[in-house]
C-alpha cells in the first residue's frame, strides 16, 4: 500500500483552502454519478460556506434516458426470439407504462449483464435469438460496446445488435451553459469520461464560455482539491481546463478508443429525459455498421417523447441546476427510493437517490 | 455508471486478458489497450480495459474502493 497520508488532516487543510477562496455565490457543477455519489456520501455540502452551491448535472446516462426509448426498447422484447440484454442500473427506470424489470417479471427475455461483451457470448450461443444489447453511457462506456460490435462483425455475429441511447458529454456541458437557465461558474469534470476524451475535449467550453473546468477523481481528497482548483481560477479570473486526476487522464485521452468511437458511431441529435433535445450529443451506428442497430433489425415504431416525466416530478430542473433535490415538492414523501417517481431516485447514482440516501448536507 | 476499478493483468491471450482485481480473477476484453502485457495495471469497466495505470496508484485506489464497498452496496 501506499504511504498512509493523514486523510482528514489534508481534507482539513482542503477545507480552509476552499473557504478562504468563497468570496461570493458560487456554483459549481459536477457532471457525474460517481461524483454525485461521492459528494453526498462524504458530506462535503456540508462543510464547505453556505454560498458555494454543488449542483448535480446530467450525469447519470440512466437517468437522463428518455422514457420513449425505454418503451421502444420494451416494445421490441416483446417480438418473438428477442432477447434484451442490459446493464442493471437500467432495470428499474420507468419508460412510461412499464420497465425492463416489470416486463422481466411478466415473461419476457430479459437479461443483466455485467459487459457488452457477455450479450454477445449470448448470441453466439443463442443463434435462433436476435440479442438487442441496451446501449446506454457516456464516453467511458460507449467504446466497450463499439469494441463489442468490432468483434461481432469480426466473428460473423449476425443475430448481435445494439440499441443507441448514448450521450456525448461535452456538448451538452456547453448546452446548458448556453441556456443560462442555472448559474454554472464551473465544471467538476468526470474523471472516466475523460480517460476516454482527453481533457482537451473540455477546452472550447473554458475558451470560448470562459467557464474552469478540472478533471476531478472520486476520492474525497480529490474533489476537495478539484473544488479548491476551480475556485483558485475563479478567484484570479483563469477559464482553463485543468486536471487533478493525474492518475487517470491525461489532455489526449486514449486514442484507440476515440477511434473505435468513431469508427463505429456517427453523432446525431439525443434527447435527453427532462431537459430536451441536445443536438449533437448522441451516437449511432455509422452506415457502415447499421445492421448492428435494433432499430433496423426489428420493425416497432419509436412512441413519441411526450410522457417523458411523471407529472410534479423536478428532475429536468435538478439536473439543469435550476433546482437541488430538497426543493421537488415531492421529494422524501412521494418520491424515495423504494418508491420512486423520478428517474433521479431510482438510480442509486441520480442526484435526488444520493441526496436521499446520505443526505446532501445543506 | 462510469466507474472504473484497477486490476493486474496476470496473463494475455489474444485480445483477452485474466485480470486480478485482489484474488477475484475475471476475463477481460483488451480491444481499447492492446498493449497491455502480463504484470500491468489497468482500470477496467464494463469488462473492458480502459487505461494502463500505475501500480501505486492502482493499490491506493483499491484500497479506497473495498473502504466504500463496505459503506454501501455497491451500484453502477
Ligand atoms: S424527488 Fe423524485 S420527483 Fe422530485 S425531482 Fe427527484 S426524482 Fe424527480
């Protein structure tokens, strides 16, 4: 192991750092479910001045999957000799009549996998079954199932494919800067995701918004020190991209993956459950790899996005950072995680689900 | 969903390795760091490996991920 470094004796130090630096309002946005996680179960709201704001973006690619595609993907389990393979989070996240969980429970072929990689051994082993993978995740998980599709073209997969619902985080980073609905004065920006992108990928949004942003790990010690870097640059005027998860990313990224991304995907328009159409922040197969897209293989209609939200249901506003969690009327009483209204309540990584379950401090 | 958790590349065989991740060995997909051998650390998610990492910084992380798999239940 490591040398043990006094862990609270450094956040102690972080602690003054950050409250010597809040000088007025400030919000900062993470944009995150690991980070959503980490700064409620470590109680940093609670720590830092009562006008540093820690808002919850988009960060949960469960969450932020719109309810029409959940229901589009329902709709093709229930075709004969379909198999749905998906990752668990997606389970109970409602489409608007059922879930994946539900359907499960009513007969249908419904499968957890813990890799892209497993739902294509089911197909190999499976080749009477067409095996839809469920496609969800950001830029971290996105080139594990372009690989997977690599390898099923390579092998001669045919009865492989994958539905599209990713999200290209950059964009809609910028989307919601543009928007000016929440005050964002900078980016607590996903560790992962940038393993994959390289923080450069960050750069047009510190240029030309002039919002911070630094690349922050998972620890406690790193977003203390991720925070404190942002609020150094707020306080001397700096819009830079900066990284604190020297352990794990890098400007550049890992280049083999960026090519698969690009390779086996084009971008298109995503919607996003809450917030609405973000252009350019999705992915689906290119031309070249469109018998690996569902939606050519299997002949549904997508239903329209207008049940997209229960209604009284705050999400769109929480993961904007309009509102925080404690501000949906119906958080705590009608919406907890055992019964969820939300989609941020059912992911244990949504922002109302962490908040509820370690308490956001303020 | 995006987290990723190091493990040490104990043998490679095609574009297949077998990764330990503290005495639980798993196969892992290399396709995304094809130059990983035998004896390198990687952070892995959703079965892939994603990034080779240094072998202190692996430990440490390690040792901070069983800390916060023993306050929760895991998740994503
Ligand atoms: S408390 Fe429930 S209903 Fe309100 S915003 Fe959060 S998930 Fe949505």
């Amino acid at each position: 192991m490591g040398a043990p470094v006094d862990v609270r004796a450094k956040a102690e130090e972080l602690y003054a750092r950050i409250e010597g630096l809040v000088r007025g309002p400030v919000s900062l946005m993470e944009v995150c479910g690991t980070h959503t996680m980490a700064i409620s179960r470590f109680g940093i709201r609670a720590r830092v001045p009562a006008n540093l704001r820690l808002l919850s973006g988009p960060g949960c690619p469960v969450c932020v999957t719109p309810a029409s595609q959940i229901d589009h993907l329902i709709a093709m389990g229930r075709e004969p000799e379909v198999v749905i393979t998906t990752f668990g989070d997606m389970l109970r996240v409602p489409g608007s009549r059922s879930t994946l969980q539900r359907e499960r429970a009513r007969g249908r072929d419904v499968r957890v996998v813990y890799s892209p990689f497993d739902a294509l051994d089911f197909a190999r082993k499976e080749p009477n079954k067409l095996v839809v993978f469920m496609g969800v995740g950001f830029e971290t998980t996105s080139p594990t199932i372009a690989a997977t599709i690599v390898r099923a073209r390579e092998d001669g997969v045919g009865n492989f494919c994958v539905y599209p619902a990713f999200k290209v985080v950059p964009p809609a980073m910028d989307a919601l800067v543009a928007s000016e609905e929440a005050r964002i004065d900078g980016f607590i920006c996903p560790g992962h995701v940038t393993t994959i992108i390289g923080s450069r990928a960050y750069e047009p949004l510190a240029r030309d918004r002039h919002v911070p942003c630094v690349v922050t790990g998972f620890e406690a010690l790193d977003v203390l020190e991720g925070i404190a870097m942002l609020l150094e640059q707020l306080a001397s005027g700096r819009a830079e991209v900066e990284i604190q998860y020297r352990r794990a990313t890098c400007r550049e990224g890992n280049p083999i993956a960026q090519e698969m991304l690009e390779r086996v995907f084009r971008r298109c328009d995503a919607w996003w459950r809450g917030i609405g159409l973000i252009p350019g922040t999705g992915l689906e197969p290119s031309e070249e790899f469109s018998v690996f897209d569902a939606r050519e293989r299997i002949d549904v209609e997508e239903p329209d996005k207008a049940q997209d939200l229960p209604i009284g249901c705050g999400c769109g506003e929480v993961m904007k950072g309009v509102k925080l969690p404690p501000d949906c009327p119906v958080f705590g009483k009608g919406c907890t995680p055992s019964r969820p209204l939300g989609p941020c309540m059912v992911s244990t990584e949504g922002a109302c689900a962490a908040w509820y379950l370690y308490g956001g401090g303020r | 969903m995006c987290l990723a958790v190091p493990g040490k590349v104990i043998q490679v065989d095609g574009k297949a390795g077998k990764v330990d991740f503290l005495g639980v060995q798993r196969q892992v997909q290399l396709d995304l760091v094809p130059e990983a051998v035998a004896g390198d650390w990687v952070l892995v998610h959703a079965g892939f490996a994603i990034h080779r990492i240094d072998e202190e910084e692996a430990r440490e992380t390690l040792a901070l991920l069983r800390k916060l798999e023993a306050e929760t239940e895991g998740g994503g």
